[in-house]
C-alpha cells in the first residue's frame, strides 16, 4: 500500500479523536458558555460515541454492496455540515444533537479504512499498516488538544468545530482525487437485505468476536482516560487549559512508539502472539494507576506514570485485535470493520459514561474504569486465543 493511501486513510481514521480531543480543553470555557457543569457537557461526548457505535453498522454493508468510495464521501459530507451545526449551537442540547449526527457521518472513514486496508493486505501486512495508521492519527492527539486550547483561549469554543469542518472538506477532496475504489471488481457484491443475516453470522464467530471484544474494551479504558482527563488534569491538578494538550500529547506520544515497535516485530511474530503479551501491561499499569489514585496524591506525576504505560500499550493492542479479527473476512469486510467498531465504541461509551457516574472529586473513578476494562481485555484475549487454537487443530485434523 503505498504512501499517499495510507496518509488519506490516517487521516479519515482521524476524525474520531480530532472531533472527540480536539474539543476537550474547552470542557469548562462550554459549561460556562450554556450555563451548566462539566458534567453535563460530557454528554456531548457520550453522544458522540453513540453515533459512532449506531453510524457504523449502516456504513458496513452499503459499503460491501456500492463500493468503498461513494459511502465514504457522502459520510464526511454529513461530518461537515453536522460541525458547522455545533459551531453555531445555542444551547447545549442542540450541541447534543449535533454531534451525535456529526458522528454518523464520521464514522464512515472509520469503517471504511479499515475495509479498504482489509482489501488489500493480509493479516500480518493489514496489522503494519493498521500501526502505520496509528502514527498517521496519531498526530491528533499531540497536536489537537494544544490547538483548541489555544482557539478557547484566543477565538472561543465555537472556532474547533469551524476547523473541523475545513478539515473534513479537506479530506474529502483527498478521497474524490487520490483514493481509488478498492473493492475488486469480481468480489460478490452483499445484498443489503442480507445485512442483518451477515451480521448475525459475525457475531457467532466466536474468534472474531473476541478479538472484537478485546480492541473494544481496550478502547473503552482510554476512552475513560478521555472523559476523565480533564477534570483531572484541569480541575484536580490546576493544568491551565492550554497547557492540558502536553499532558494528552506525552501519552499520545508512547502510544505512537509503541505502535511503531510493533510494526517491526510484527516481522518476526504474528499479531496474536503480540497481542497476548501486551493485555498484561495494560492490565499491570491499569491496577497501579488505581493504587496510586487511591492514595489521592498531592502531586500529579505519580498518577502519570501508569497511565503513560497504559495508554501506551495500546499502541500494540488496538492494530493486532483489528488484524486479527478483520483477517480473512472478503466480501465481508465492510460488515466486519462496521460491527468492529459498533461494539468498540458501544462499549467506549458505557465507559466514559460510567466515569461521570462515578464523578467524586478524585481521580478514583477514572483510574477504577480503566483497571476494570484491564481485567476484562486479559479475560476477553486468553479466551480468545485457546478459541483460535482449538479452530487451528480442528483445521489441521481435516
């Protein structure tokens, strides 16, 4: 897959944590602006992510019927009006409403890359560029919360979703002049009446749906982070606002190594075998951040540590659960990246509401979902991997 591909595929991949960190640091400059508490706010981003969970099951089998490219276009067309609506939100539960339909336009990029990425790559390569993508987004998280935390400061919170338009219309002229259709041509086009029934045939595989289960919970862990952050760090800590981007940007960083790591081992071991050594570090960093909150620590880098370690390790999870469960779909594929990601972010937003549940005043309740959500992603992988070697015997004894 060449160059240009992948940087236009990064960049639709972006648009989850652009329209979702982009806007964090403006968190307290919104609840004064509508009159209401931090809190409320969230669900702003809860929407988000139930747009993201519903948007995606549509998205998978229009586009193993029409192609990869006319879905896609038409899905960041509806992310760009949908920002320009929260731009000019009056009140909160319009902005509410808004981006819930901003994430069902954005979501398109999302289950689509991963589609065009599986139509082209085999299990191990789909893996190295899904860690190549990782660098590509990557870029959001470093970089988005600094800059909206310089827009909140200096042009308001309503110029972050006037760039994320631009940025979008942006992307979608990328994809009208540099990204080909990659379904082939003699691949079986799905019916789209045959959606449910194919839906129905994923979720009874047993190895897809654990590797699907294991990147979602995973995903759900630092989607507690991206809740629970800015209270922490802003309220808690007393980061300014425009400070809170180096702090965001520091994790997204590891993240971005390690993902690039595991690029280069995946030539010497298979995205399983990785993936079931990495859930341990999550899961270790996830318990000893829960200790460290729990002690209510005076100073804010105690608590940095295993979250650094945490979100990190992602980097290694989140590209080899995808390969995995996206490995030897075909026709599918659409189907397959949809309910991938339906079940992620369903599950990302039980989590970040779960943090809001839990608000007390510390750093307890984020670091408590994260640990859970460790817990669950060993449970979900060791399970996960006796399945796979059970179906690889069977296999071999035909």
């Amino acid at each position: 897959m060449n160059f240009r591909t992948i940087l236009i595929l990064g960049a639709l991949t972006a648009f989850g944590p652009l329209a979702i960190d982009f806007y964090l640091p403006a968190f307290p400059a919104m609840a004064l602006a509508f009159g209401t508490d931090e809190k409320h706010v969230q669900l702003t981003l809860a929407a988000y992510f139930l747009g993201l969970s519903i948007g995606q099951l549509a998205y998978g089998p229009v586009a193993d019927r029409f192609g990869r490219r006319i879905p896609l276009l038409a899905g960041v067309g509806l992310f760009t009006l949908a920002s320009l609506a929260c731009a000019y939100a009056p009140n909160l539960e319009w902005l509410i409403g808004a981006r819930f339909v901003q994430a069902l336009g954005g979501c398109a990029g999302m289950v689509i890359s991963r589609a065009v990425v599986s139509d082209k790559c085999d299990a191990v390569g789909s893996a190295k560029v899904y860690s190549q993508l990782m660098l590509v987004m990557g870029l959001a998280p470093i970089l988005a919360p600094m800059l909206g935390g310089l827009l909140v400061n200096t042009t308001g919170w309503q110029s972050i979703f006037l760039v994320l338009s631009g940025f979008s219309a942006l992307a979608a002229l990328a994809v009208a002049l540099g990204l080909p259709e990659s379904l082939p041509a003699h691949m079986p086009r799905q019916p789209l009446t045959g959606a449910l029934r194919q839906y129905g045939r994923l979720l009874s595989d047993r190895v897809y749906l654990g590797h699907a289960l294991t990147g979602g919970i995973a995903i759900a862990g630092m989607f507690s982070y991206i809740a629970g952050s800015p209270f922490v760090f802003i309220k808690l800590y007393g980061i300014p606002a425009e400070h809170f981007g180096w702090l965001f940007g520091t994790n997204a960083a590891g993240f971005i190594l390690v993902a690039q790591v595991n690029a280069r081992l995946l030539a010497k071991r298979g995205p399983a075998f990785l993936l079931a050594r990495a859930v341990w570090v999550y899961l270790t960093a996830g318990l000893a951040l829960l200790a460290v909150s729990a002690l209510h620590p005076e100073h804010l880098w105690p608590l940095l540590i295993p979250l650094f370690i945490c979100i990190s390790s992602l980097g290694c999870i989140l590209p080899n659960a995808s390969a995995c469960a996206m490995n030897g779909q075909g026709a599918r594929a659409g189907s397959a990246s949809a309910l991938l990601g339906c079940l992620q972010f369903t599950v990302a937003a039980g989590a970040a509401a779960l943090v809001g549940v839990l608000h007390d005043g510390s750093a307890v309740p984020m670091a408590m979902v994260i640990s859970l959500c460790g817990l669950l992603v060993v449970s979900a992988a060791m399970l996960t991997r006796r399945l796979q070697n059970a179906r690889a015997l069977a296999q071999a004894q035909v």
